[in-house]
C-alpha cells in the first residue's frame, strides 16, 4: 500500500496552496498518495481549494507538510488555531515517530520566512514527530535567488500579485514531496 502523505496548508492569497501542489506533485513522483488540506478558514478568508483537514486524516496520513504564509515572522493565526486543538492527539502519542516538514511564502525576500519555518516546527516536535528539511544535494537549494531554506521549500512573492514559482521554487518542492515520500515509505 502506498504512504499518504497529508499536505496541510493555510493560504488566504494562493502562494503556499501553489507551494503545497507542488510538493503533491513530488510526492506522487515518489508512488505516495498525495492527501492535500486546508485549515479551517476564517470569515474573511476566501473558500478554500481543498477540503477541510480532519484530526483523523493527520492520525491515518504517514508523513506531514505543513505550510503556513509568513506573519510577522510567525504562522497565520489560522494555522496556529489548529494546532493548538491538538492536545488529545497529543496525550494520546498519536504523531509519534511521523516524519515531517515545513513550508512557508513571504511577499519580501527578508519577510520572516526561515522564522516562520523554525516556528511551525515546534508543534511538531511536541508531537515527537521527526522532522526533515531540504538537503544541500539538491542544486537548486545552491543556486536560488529567491525562495528556498535548508529548513523546507519557501516561495517570495509581492503580496497581491499571482505569480507563479520559479524554476528553483519549484525544483525545491519536488524534490522536498519525494523526500517525505521516501521517508513514509521506510517507515511504513
């Protein structure tokens, strides 16, 4: 049976739902099932592309993305919200041992994103999760101009606009979808 891979993002204006995509993409390179979802939104978010996540999806999923657009250096609060409804699954050891990893899009090159990056890790790591970045053997990492971290694939994009990845953006979520693809598989 193939691993399931849950990408769980928030997205109010389209880059990390792009991001997230993306890594689906290279998650279904890698024979894995690809479960995209969203957070729950907010009055004034837009709907949502993708279903609502469930608290029994992220227990039956074998790896975890997690992507969160930047604010003020943190996570949206939408992201936040969720994790902090997670104390049963908490208690209950449900994560333990589920490899996982961030990502994140900014509209400024220095807009937060590695913080925000190392912050969405935290919840993770209370839920004893293991956690993987993007490794320096993908080129791309060495050669962007825009985004990408050792920490999870990121995208900069001027807020408001709808651009698209680039090259290396999208390079880097491929190969991070594999990467967790790869893990989930070993330890099925």
């Amino acid at each position: 049976m193939p691993a399931k891979v849950l990408i769980l993002y928030h997205s109010r204006h389209g880059s990390v739902q792009r991001l997230a995509e993306k890594i689906a993409v290279g998650v279904q390179s890698a024979a894995a099932e690809a479960m995209l979802r969203c957070v729950a939104p907010w009055p004034a978010d837009p709907p949502p592309a993708h279903p609502v996540v469930t608290k029994a999806e992220l227990v039956q999923a074998d790896a975890l993305a997690v992507g969160s657009p930047v604010r003020f250096g943190q996570m949206s609060s939408e992201m936040k919200y969720f994790w902090e409804q997670t104390s049963d699954l908490w208690l209950q050891g449900a994560l333990i041992d589920k490899p996982a990893g961030v990502f994140t899009s900014s509209s400024s090159m220095h807009g937060g994103q590695e913080a925000n990056l190392l912050g969405m890790m935290l919840p993770l790591l209370h839920h004893g999760m293991v956690l993987l970045g993007q490794p320096y053997d993908v080129p791309a990492l060495h050669q962007t101009q825009s985004g990408g971290t050792p920490y999870g694939p990121t995208q900069v994009t001027s807020h408001g606009t709808s651009s698209g990845l680039t090259t290396h953006e999208h390079h880097l979520c491929l190969e991070f979808g594999k990467r967790l693809a790869r893990f989930a598989g070993k330890l099925q």
